[in-house]
C-alpha cells in the first residue's frame, strides 16, 4: 500500500470508497437488521488507516476544544486532516420510520455536535463523514443538506463526494466543515 504522507485528500477518499465498497453485504445487512452500526465503520477505518501506514491517530486532541476529541486526525501532504464518522441508517427501525432528516437538526440527535467541533479547528481540513444507508433518494438529500446548511449558518458545509457515484445499498457523503472567514463559534 502507499503511504498515506504521500497522498492528498482526494487519494484518501479514493482510499475509503474502494474499501467500502468492497464490504457492501455489511450496510446492507445492517439495513435488513434495521440497525445503525457507528462501530463497525469506526473499526474498518482504524483498519484501512493501519493498512496505508498513515499517520494517523484516533480519538484525537485538539487543544482549541478542550476535553473534545475528533475521531480522527490524519497528515496529509503536511496538512492535516481532521474527520468526524457518522453512521445514519434510515429506514425502518423497531417498526417506525427513521427520516434522514432526523439527523439534520440543530440538536443532539444528529450529526451537529460533530459540525460544531469541526467547525472550531483553525488548522487543516475538517469533514464530517456520514456512512448512510441505504443511499438515500437523491433529490431528498439534495433538499436535505440544503436546508441544514440555512439552519446551520454561519457554518458552512461543502459536499466533496458525488452521490450518484455510489450504488443503492451505501453513501458515503464527505462534508468539508468550515466556518466562515474571520467569525468564530
């Protein structure tokens, strides 16, 4: 495998597309058990992170957020690279419908709390990582991220992933996180 020092973001997410799309019988049976599975998500990167020798490390301090920690850090082309992963299943689940838009609020619920940390890294690059399966119909997350991006203001979400290159079972959006220039959370 490459080292990972060597690659820029797009590489990476090349990286995490081409592992995950090589498991996809895993959302898909989360999606028939109708569970949400953070974990596994969490453990594959830890995985395919090892795997490219990166340098890396998981649960990472960030001293601008006090006892916050981000999921990951990785370094990039001398740049550094922070991602918060959410896992959002939508579906049903115990015999009620799951929204995606549960998750798009202002609240705890979703993926918020993540945004806001990102949010407040001055260095590098921050992306929220949202594993959501089954993909969801397009037009709906189009609509979806819209919305949450007025709600969210002056925080500003920009989707570097394409959801029409991903098959049904499994998106993977990558949502760079930053706020706008000379504002502070």
């Amino acid at each position: 495998m490459e080292d990972i020092g060597k690659i820029n973001r797009e590489q990476l997410f090349d990286f995490v597309d081409q592992h995950f799309l090589a498991k996809l019988e895993y959302p898909q049976l989360f999606t028939e058990a109708e569970r949400q599975v953070e974990g596994w998500f969490k453990g594959e990167l830890i995985y395919l992170f090892s795997s490219l020798k990166a340098n890396w490390e998981p649960e990472a301090s960030i001293p601008s957020l006090g006892k916050k920690k981000i999921d990951f850090r990785l370094r990039l082309d001398d740049s550094p690279v922070y991602a918060e992963i959410k896992a959002l299943y939508h579906g049903r689940q115990r015999g009620q419908v799951v929204d995606l838009g549960i998750y798009f609020y202002k609240d705890n619920v979703g993926i918020w709390g993540d945004v806001q940390k990102l949010a407040s890294v001055a260095e590098g690059h921050s992306f929220c990582i949202l594993f959501i399966y089954p993909r969801p119909e397009i037009g709906r997350w189009h609509k979806t991220l819209a919305a949450y991006g007025q709600r969210i203001a002056p925080i500003t979400l920009g989707e570097v992933s394409e959801i029409l290159q991903f098959p049904p079972e499994l998106y993977i959006a990558k949502l760079e996180v930053s706020l706008k220039q000379g504002l502070t959370l």
